[in-house]
C-alpha cells in the first residue's frame, strides 16, 4: 500500500525490499534493533538523502532515520507527531506510555495541548484512546495510534505526517531531532534476566521511595531532573529498564548504571 502512496507525492525515492520476501533477506523484521536498521543507516548516508523510513515485518510500525544517518528515537518522533497533530487540533489530548522521555508532555504543553498516560500495548492504548478522546497517541516502541484511524495503530499514517511536516517547515529531521537530543537524554530499553520480577520491583521501589512512585505499568519513579520505569516482560524472566536525566548523557549514564547495578544484583 505505501509504495504507491510514496511514488505519488513527488519525493526521489530510493526504494529497499520492497518486495515482499518472507525469508526476510539480509537482516530481521524488527527495526527498532540496531542489527536490523544497518543497512538502511548505510544507504542514507552513502546516497545523502534527507530521511530514511523502515517498517517492521507486518508494517504496523514505522522508524525513521535523519540524514545524518542517526536513528530517531521514538519518544522524539512522538513528540514531533503529537505537535503535528496540535497544529490541526489546537488543545487536544495526546497519549503517550511510561517509559516515554520527557520530551513528549513538554513539547504537548508548549504547543497548547493535554497529555496522558497509558499502559505499554496496543490493546490497553486503543482503549485508553477512547476513553479519553485522544486525537493521538504514541509508544516508544514505534507505534502510533490516531483517532481518525479508528483509535488504532498505523505504520502508514506516521510516515505520511512527518514527510508532511517536513515538507511545510524549514528544517531538516536532523534539525528537529537535534532540539531534543540535546536537552533530553535518554537510555533506550535495555533488558536484564530477573528470577523473581515482583520481588525485584518491590526492592527498586523501597531504594528509591523518595521519588514520585506510580505503578501504572511496572514501577515509574520521577525525580525533577531524572526519572525511569521499570516493568516486567509479559513471556519472558526480563525487567526493562528506560531510564532519562534532564542534566547530561553523562549523568544519564551514571543512574542508569546504578539502577543496573540494583536490578541485575
């Protein structure tokens, strides 16, 4: 459906598997490991375009890579799709989950718009979607719900709204991500193998009661320069930890392994 969508909007478009093959040649489904998105990295800065667009396997999800050959987060694609969303529904409420930078509620409320929080999934987000009349909303993970898509996910919608919001500014995505790269600094999901997960939560909970603790979606804890959320694997002994400091990469990097060193010990 998308490549005859991409042909008809006038772009030079550099085409990458877009031939259905189930063997998935060269490289995995899942773009959003970095052994996946290889290639992808590569031909954007060998041809010196201006933004790469990759889909996972059932093309549900969308990542995108700046011209400089960087990947975007998705809590930075959120934040930017959420302000696009703003722009044509002034006030409207934007969703976004527990693990998300900061960068999503602050760059809603610049911009004159409510934000809230759902659950990690696509069944617990399209419900909240609802629920609360969300004009849109985003995980982190690369999916991005839309109320004009029945409350649902696409993987086709993002990729329109930010060639789109591309096309009617003056700067580039590298640009754009730079703006939060450089005030935002987050960790990414790294994942550590937990006997007792519930156990686990409990004690990272007591460790740092002196934060803001929620529990909507494993264990959030919030600090005013720094903040992480850990929650449990649904198949596997696994915590996820997304960990961001508002100061530096460097203090990130520091909590970060400090949270590890609790988790893993």
């Amino acid at each position: 459906m998308v490549g005859p969508i991409l042909e008809r909007l006038g772009l030079e478009l550099i085409e990458m598997y877009f031939e259905p093959n189930g063997e998935f040649p060269d490289h995995g489904p899942n773009p959003l490991l970095p052994e996946n998105r290889e290639r992808i990295i590569e031909r954007v800065r060998s041809e010196g375009v201006e933004l790469g667009i990759a889909w996972d396997g059932d093309a549900d999800r969308c990542f995108f890579i700046d011209g400089g050959g960087e990947f975007c987060d998705g809590d930075f694609v959120c934040a930017l799709l959420a302000q696009a969303a703003l722009a044509k529904e002034p006030g409207a409420m934007i969703l976004y989950d527990p693990r998300s930078s900061r960068a999503v509620p602050d760059t809603v409320a610049e911009a004159g718009g409510r934000s809230g929080l759902s659950r990690v999934g696509h069944a617990f987000f399209k419900e909240r979607m609802r629920e609360v009349d969300a004009v849109f909303g985003g995980e982190v993970s690369g999916h991005y719900y839309f109320r004009e898509f029945w409350s649902a996910d696409s993987g086709t919608i993002p990729a329109l709204r930010i060639l789109e919001l591309l096309s009617a500014g003056d700067r580039t995505l590298a640009e754009l991500m730079s703006g939060f790269r450089s005030k935002y600094f987050i960790s990414g999901e790294i994942n550590s193998e937990v006997a007792d997960q519930q156990a686990k939560m409990a004690e990272i909970e007591e460790r740092y009661s002196d934060g803001e603790i929620g529990h909507l979606d494993g264990v959030s804890v919030d600090y005013p320069e720094w903040h992480f959320n850990v929650r449990p694997s649904n198949t596997e002994p696994l915590l996820r930890l997304n960990l961001e400091s508002l100061v530096s990469r460097e203090d990130m990097e520091r909590r970060r392994d400090e949270v590890l060193a609790l988790i893993r010990s």
